[in-house]
C-alpha cells in the first residue's frame, strides 16, 4: 500500500466556521507530522472562489492556515470544485508517486470531503476516511435537522458503506491511521 495525506480545504476562511475547527486543525497538524516521518507525501487543497470573495486566489482567507504547520516539501492544490478531483492534476500528482489510497481529512464532511472520497473511489484508490479528521460547518445542517456530529456519524457510516468496483473506504481514527506500520 503506498498512501498519501489529502488535507481537504483546512483554509483560513474555514476554519473559524466549521465545527470544532481549532481541534480539527491540531488533529489533522499531528497526523501530517506522522506522514511525513513516514515519507507519506502530504497533498493540502484550496478551494478558490471568485474576487472578491473570502475564498479568492491569494487573499487570506485562501491561505492554509497557519496552525497545519506546512512544510515546503508538501504539494498544494488549488481547486474551484468539490471534488479535488475535479479540473486539478490531483490523479496525476498521486499516479507520479504510484499512491494507491489516501487518507481523507479536512472540510467540509458534507461537501469537499463526502465528494473527494467518492471521486478517489472513480479514481481506483482506497480511501483511508479519518473518521475524527473531518468536519461540517459549526451550525449543522439546520434546514435538515443535522447537528455536526450526526452529519459526521452519517458521512462516516455512509462512505464506509458505499460499494464500488474501483476500491473500498476504510475508517481510522487519527491515532490509528499509522499505529500499524
């Protein structure tokens, strides 16, 4: 198995607003730090929105936040869609490297993350889902009645669950995604 980190969107603008952001943030920091001891590639997308908004190329609301602790060696990714898949060079960056599953973390569980698993999916990879290193945003989906930790209980049990011909979604907590190499 040859993985990489994904850190899905884990952005200045959207850390203050999704659930439990500073945790995530820490969580999703030391299971970067483990990646790279292990010489696993760590890959962080950036979801880029049109001027003017809090998501523009190059605004600070763009920027990774700080509290990743990114380290040059990592690749960064700039998206325009949920699917980090989608319109990047996502699949070649990973085929280069012969990676064969990634392990998903970041935000948000109910758009990027939910999106990303299943493309990587279509992709012919195995998905390691960090079932404590994804989050929705800090109000749940009230119009459905969802608070944060149920969309994260559904999102978790639904892409572990899901059936496709192309490779399998596996859940580990972050102290565990390494604990057994």
């Amino acid at each position: 198995m040859v993985m990489a980190l994904l850190i899905i969107d884990m952005q200045e603008a959207l850390v203050p607003v999704i659930w439990r952001g500073d945790e995530l943030t820490e969580r999703i920091a030391a299971l970067a730090r483990a990646a790279r001891d292990r010489h696993v590639p760590v890959i962080a997308t950036q979801q880029t929105g049109p001027a003017g908004s809090p998501l523009e190329q190059d605004g600070p609301g763009w920027q990774l936040t700080a509290g990743l602790g990114m380290q040059h060696a990592d690749l960064r990714l700039r998206k325009t869609a949920t699917d980090s898949f989608f319109g990047t060079d996502l699949a070649d960056l990973l085929a280069a490297r012969d990676v064969d599953t990634v392990i998903v973390t970041g935000v948000a569980t109910d758009y990027c993350v939910e999106a990303t698993a299943q493309s990587a999916l279509s992709h012919g990879l195995d998905v390691i889902l960090v079932s404590d290193g994804h989050a929705p945003a800090a109000r749940g989906n009230p119009e459905a009645g969802l608070a944060p930790r149920q969309i994260i209980d559904h999102y978790n049990w639904a892409l572990s669950h899901a059936i496709h011909p192309g490779g399998e979604v596996t859940l580990s907590a972050a102290a565990e995604v390494f604990s057994g190499d």
